[in-house]
C-alpha cells in the first residue's frame, strides 16, 4: 500500500505501517503526555497480534499472505485470497478476535491483583495504573468490535461462513454484505447525532469495504464460468524482434491494444508491455529495438483454461495482460480489461 513503511517481518510476513498511524501517537502524545503514547503502542502490539493469527491461519490453508498493514481505524492482513471452504473462512476468522479473549483471560488476574478493582473496572488516561486499566479493556473491546457481523470484518466473514454451509456461497456474500451496509449506516447515523467523527470514518470503511468485497466475490463467481476463449478479442497485434519502439508507439497510439506479444518465424519469443516502452523511450529514446525492452519470462495461457484461475494467475504475477496460445501458436493476448469488460456485461445481464 502506498504510503506505508516497512517495520519488520514476523514468520516471512511484513509488518508496515501506513503514514496516517503516526498521528495517533501525536495527538495523543499531545493531549496525555506519555500514558497517550504507551496507550498507542499498546493497541499497535494487539492489533498486529491479533492480524497475525488470521494471517498464520490462512497460511495453515494454503492461503499465501503477502503483509500486515497498520491504519488509524486497524490492521489489514494483505491474503492473496479467502477460501471459500466455510470451515477453513470461520477458522480464519475466528483467530484473530480469539486471541484477544484468550489474551484478556490471561491478564485479568495479573491485572486485577496489581491494579485493583477500583482501577481495572474505571479505565481513564489520568493515572498510570487507570491507563494500564485502559490497556486491559483494548482486547476485549478488538475482540467485540471485531465480531459484529458486520461485513467485511471479522464476525461477517463468519456469518458468511455458517450461512455458506447452508446456501450458496454468492448469495451468502449478499446477506453478509446486508449486513455490513446495515452497521455502516448504523454508526454513520450514531456518528453524526453524536458528533464523532471517528465512528463516521468507521461507517464509510465498512460500507466501502462491504461493496469492495461483495464485488470481488461476484467477480469470482462470474469468471468461474468462463474460459480464455470466451473473453479472447478476435483481433491482435504483435510485434517483430527487429521493430523499433518508434512504430510499437504508434501501435499503442492507434489502438486499444497496449501489450504486445513478440513473434519471430511464427514462435512467441517474447511479451512487450506498454509500461516497458513509455519507460526506455524516456531514458534512451526512441532507437531502441523490441528485442532490446521485451520481456523473456512471461506467462502464457491457453485457449481452454478457466478465466478464474488465469485471472488469479494475473493478479499474483502482478500483470496486465497475457498471451493466450491454442496448439503451440499465439491466438491473441488477454488483458485485464478483456476479463473486467466481460464481467460487467454479464452482470449488466442479471
């Protein structure tokens, strides 16, 4: 995510924090001293626990999980995916609230024997041992918010998983949804006759993040019944080994085409991005050759394989566009916006 920085890794997983995380610490600093900042760094530490045991769960599954990213309103564990097995979703997302019940049982007594009931049961920021109450009460109080069954948190994505078990997974992710809109507007509502903005932004997140998550499902469910061929455009440009970036300019300008994949003596020797091009002809001009700013690996995929899982493919290779073969020879080149203007269509359709 832009704007954040990289801390450190934990289990081959980076923990960063985006840029805005910093102004809690600041404020708070400001308003209550030092109590205000160990308060923040506190919930820093329980925040990472706690999306480091979603993050080490779905690892268990399979689930590749790339970083954790730290925001003022919580923590984002970057998965690549969400299985759709309900099990392995509940247990995923059952892990982090869990940790912090399990966390707050451990504490009580520590707490209780150190503070005393007058402190624990009266948090505030006004004394250190009524900030260390504070602490306390963070845990339980992630684990509650978490579970809500407010879509996409934690608790929605187990409403999601025990209504899956019972109904079509799609229709689940609309129910679940519901609910996410429901709450958004809930502490929208509460947020502004209140006047706290805090609970405002967690309105929009949820709400905007509901949406997001209900789209990417639909897509998935979309794509799941499609193959290459049925997104493939019927026309494709390719390019020589021997043209140079001046003529692949003017393709690029004349066309809706912005990849293109290199072909010499009837072999695909290579794929040219139109990243690629913009970026040499700003540092060495126009003179240079397609052979010279060509990709050599590259993936490929075939006319018959499912558009999920080249879909997928794309989004962990990080690229734009592919070249599609059928028997060893190039059939055209498929492209994100090939398989996002398909999916609107047939969503259009319904």
């Amino acid at each position: 995510m832009k704007g954040s920085v990289k801390l450190f890794d934990v289990f081959g997983i980076a923990i960063r924090i985006h840029f805005t995380f910093l102004l809690l610490p600041l404020i708070f600093g400001f308003y209550h001293g030092l109590r205000g900042v160990f308060l923040i760094f506190f919930v820093f530490c329980c925040v990472t626990l706690h999306e480091l045991c979603h993050s080490l769960q779905a690892r268990h599954f399979g689930v590749k999980v790339d970083q954790i990213i730290l925001l003022p309103i919580g923590g984002v564990a970057a998965m690549r995916s969400i299985p759709e097995n309900p099990r392995q979703e509940f247990k995923i997302s059952i892990a982090g609230p869990l940790f912090n019940i399990v966390f707050a049982l451990v504490l009580f007594f520590p707490a209780y024997f150190f503070l005393g009931a007058e402190n624990l049961f009266h948090p505030g920021i006004d004394t250190w041992p009524r900030t260390f109450a504070y602490a306390f009460w963070i845990n339980p109080i992630l684990a509650v918010f978490n579970l809500l069954p407010a879509f996409p948190m934690d608790g929605g994505r187990a409403l999601r998983s025990f209504l899956a078990r019972r109904m079509d997974y799609g229709k689940a992710t609309r129910i679940a949804v519901g609910f996410g809109h429901a709450f958004a507007v809930l502490f929208g509502f509460f947020g502004f006759i209140s006047f706290n903005p805090i609970l405002i932004i967690i309105a929009f997140f949820i709400f905007i993040a509901a949406s997001s998550e209900g789209m990417q499902v639909d897509l998935r469910l979309t794509l799941r019944r499609l193959s290459v061929k049925e997104v493939l455009p019927g026309q494709f440009v390719s390019v020589a080994v021997s043209m140079p970036l001046s003529e692949v300019l003017a393709l690029t300008l004349h066309s809706h085409q912005e990849d293109f994949p290199v072909i010499e003596r009837g072999e695909l020797v290579g794929l040219l991005t139109r990243a690629d091009v913009i970026l040499t002809i700003h540092q060495f001009g126009m003179d240079r050759l397609v052979r010279d700013v060509m990709r050599k690996d590259f993936p490929v995929v075939q006319l018959e394989d499912s558009l999920i899982n080249v879909h997928k493919m794309m989004e962990e290779r990080q690229v734009k566009a592919v070249p599609v073969l059928n028997r060893g020879r190039v059939a055209g080149i498929v492209s994100l916006e090939d398989i996002s203007r398909v999916y609107l269509l047939m969503s259009g359709k319904r």
